[in-house]
C-alpha cells in the first residue's frame, strides 16, 4: 500500500502518501507535463484517524513520514509565521487528529534543504531533511559535478539518526555523509568572504560594511530550543539568528556552474535559511568559538582562527 502503520521500538510509525499526480495534458501514448500537488486525500484522513483511535499512550513516540513537506519553513528572529501547514488540503486536519499527541516528529523531503521546525504548540516537530543525493538537481543540464554534497540551504548531503535506547524520547542527529558526527557547524569570517555577482547574491559584495569582523555560522541542525552562543576572547558576543544563504555552497558549486555555462540555472539557486547565526566581533583577527547546544543536551563546539578563507 502507498500508506500505512508499524510499530517498532516502542513507537508507532505511520507512512503518509501526500503527493498527489496530477500529469496535466497526459493521454494514450502522451507523457504529460508530470505535474503534482502536495494533499492528504480525505479517505487517506479518514484512515489516518482510525489508525490512531489504536494508539492508547498519547505521550509515547509518533513518527508521521511523508515526502512533501507539512510546515512551513522556520523564519529568522524577530519574524513570524502567518500560516502553519505549507498545504491547506490535509495538512490543518493533519494537525487537528495529531493534537492529543505530545510527542509526534513528522520526517519529511522533497526540498533538498534542512528545515527543522514545530508548530505553536509544540507537540509536532517536522525533520524536513536535507537530500540525501545533496544538491543534485541537474535542470536540464550537465551538472559542474557529479553531484553537489551541500544542499542547497549549506547543509552537507546526509541523514538523519533517531536512537530509540534512551526511552521515550528518542534522541536525534543529523548526520553529514563522510563527516564526523560532531561536525554540526560551519563558520565564515566575513571580512575574508566576497562574491560579486549580483545575479546569485547581494550578501557578500566587496567592501559591504556590514559584514565587517562578523562571524557567520550555519548550523543546519538547529531547531526551536536549541542554542547557539559566541565567544571572542572569551567574551560572549551577541548572536543574532538571521535569514542568508551560505558563502561556501555559493563559492565551492554554483559559481562554477555559472562560470561553465556562463549563465544562472533555475534548478540550483542558493536558499535563504534561517538556520545561520550572525555576531559582530570587536577584532578582526581574535578566534571565535562557535557553541552549539541541542535539545539533548549535547554541545558542539568549533572554534574559527580569524583571519580565515573558506
């Protein structure tokens, strides 16, 4: 079946099936256009509320997986949401039968970037992971590489690992492929980042005055509740969470793709993410030590020798 339920490790899964085929101009022998929307059908909704009737422990581990995307992506500080659910056909319903549950995580992909987000309430928590192919996403054309191993928010290619040895609350880690498990954050010194094109990105212009001695991080992990700190000279610096998108992905994969082809391509544009944190150092060249805290209580730590290139 495209949906259904499994119990394991003292939770209960269920598999969600919410694209729906459209193939727009499709006939006998004609391919159509491969159109599709993102929707939970209401017989699905119908079978989804039956099958959690099952669940007697409303606090143990729901696990709800689908392919597109059920929130809408985290915003920067001092932004809000205005709309929950990224689709209005099954998403709100979605909701409305997962609301006794306190203890639901929603694994999702479709975007070939890292969103990790909950809702109001807090008892879902949507992992929209990053692709596991990277940012292979070719649009027509040869790609620069053979595959790009960031995605397209900065976030390396990898996975996500839930460990169920701990009890009810089973922890979580994303995983880069190739990368130790502590590799969490990657860091800029802005004084030594510059791109000048226009066509890709405005953030990091010669001479921008406002990226002087900022530290910039991307920690394509966080998710409400965790922290990231900042220190020069061991002193706390003030960490601000902001939308950009990421030097190293722009530098190391798209720029040469656009040198090659001498032209942008629509499937390959860098995102604006709202997992990167900026601080203003008061010297250019003093190490800063980012700290990055998650819901478990595990801290990673990397610490950037400024000056420094990418």
């Amino acid at each position: 079946p495209s949906y259904y339920s499994f119990n394991r490790g003292g939770a209960h899964f269920i598999s969600v099936d919410n694209i729906v085929y459209i193939n727009d101009g499709a006939g006998n022998g004609v391919a159509g256009n491969r159109n599709c929307d993102t929707a939970i059908p209401e017989q699905q909704l119908k079978w989804i509320a039956a099958d959690l009737a099952t669940v007697q422990d409303k606090d143990a581990p729901l696990f709800i997986m689908m392919h597109g995307i059920l929130l809408t992506y985290p915003v920067a500080e001092g932004q809000t949401v205005n709309k929950v659910y990224r689709f209005d056909d099954g998403g709100p319903q979605l909701g409305e039968l997962l609301k006794d549950f306190t203890n639901v995580k929603v694994l999702s992909g479709h975007s070939h970037k890292s969103h990790f987000q909950h809702t109001p309430e807090g008892n879902i928590r949507e992992y929209n992971y990053a692709g596991t192919n990277g940012g292979w996403w070719p649009a027509g054309f040869t790609p620069y590489k053979a595959n790009f191993p960031v995605c397209f928010d900065g976030a390396p290619w990898g996975m996500g690992i839930w460990d169920f040895s701990a009890g009810p609350q089973p922890s979580h880690l994303y995983k880069g492929y190739g990368s130790p498990t502590d590799f969490q954050i990657r860091a800029y010194d802005l004084n030594k980042v510059v791109i000048d094109d226009r066509d890709i990105t405005t953030s990091f212009l010669p001479g921008a005055s406002g990226n002087s001695n900022v530290v910039m991080a991307n920690v394509w992990a966080y998710e409400p509740g965790c922290t990231v700190k900042m220190f020069e000279n061991g002193v706390e610096l003030d960490v601000k969470r902001v939308k950009s998108v990421d030097p190293y992905l722009i530098l190391k994969y798209i720029l040469p793709v656009k040198q090659e082809y001498g032209k942008m391509h629509s499937g390959i544009e860098p995102e604006s993410t709202a997992h990167i944190f900026r601080a203003k150092a008061s010297t250019s060249d003093a190490p800063v030590t980012i700290e990055f805290k998650d819901l478990y209580g595990r801290t990673y730590t990397t610490v950037l020798n400024r000056p420094a290139d990418i």
